[in-house]
C-alpha cells in the first residue's frame, strides 16, 4: 500500500533541494495525488503504462544497460529490482516492462523508463547546456 501523503510529502521536500521541472505519473489510481501536486505548483504529467508511451523509453534504457552507461551507484534496490524485471512485446515488435511477467517488484525500473521517456521529449526542444555550460553552486 502506498501512503500518498508521504510520498507528497517527499517531493515537496525534494524540490527545496532541487529544480522539479515535472512529475510523471502513471494515470491509474494517482488521481489525488496528482491534483495535490499541481496545487502545490509542480507540473504533472500522465504517462501510461501502455506500449504507445513505454516503448521508446524503454528500447533506450535497454541501449544503455548494454552499453554500461546507465549510472545508477550500485544502488541495492535498483540492482535487485532491475533483475527483476520482464519485458512484453508486441507484434508489432513494441516494447515494455511487465509487471505480470516480472517476478518482484519492478517499479524503480519503470520510474527510471519514464524519467527518460520524459528526457527525450524534452531532448527534442533542446538544453539550456545547448547555450551555457552547468552551474554549480
């Protein structure tokens, strides 16, 4: 069970150390959740669990995983549930990450997904590193 005000309560404090530019959401049972985020000024956008939205994300994550580029620290849970997980495919040869078919829990993995799925879309309207290089405080 997942207690939504927590997890409310996680990204507030997330976003005073840093610039939450969205939160992707899967549509199904986040409802209030997502209405409370936005009210509390945060872009929410739905993204579904579908072949249409995970595909594309989903076929990159598996680019990086066999280049070695996915960075992710070692960390245990992420580790543990990336082992976890199954893919479904389609006919027409789309991809996605199945819940059904995985045997743990697998949803880090499919947070990382649409994190990237979200990534290249804003890809394609370019960077503001396209013009000025990071800035570290």
């Amino acid at each position: 069970m997942v207690d939504y005000d927590r997890v409310r309560a996680r990204i507030n404090d997330l976003s005073k150390r840093f610039r939450i530019r969205e939160i992707a959401i899967d549509p199904w049972n986040a409802t209030q959740l997502a209405l409370q985020l936005q009210d509390d000024g945060f872009e929410v956008v739905l993204f579904g669990q579908g072949f249409k939205d995970m595909t594309a994300p989903t076929k990159e994550w598996e680019k990086l995983v066999i280049a070695g580029d996915l960075r992710h620290g070692g960390h245990p849970v992420l580790r543990w549930m990336a082992a976890s997980v199954a893919v479904e495919t389609d006919a027409a040869g789309n991809l996605k990450p199945s819940k059904k078919k995985s045997v743990e829990r697998i949803d880090g993995v499919v947070a990382g997904i649409m994190a990237l799925g979200r990534t290249l879309l804003r890809r394609e309207c370019g960077s503001v590193y396209d013009t000025r290089d990071l800035v570290v405080f």
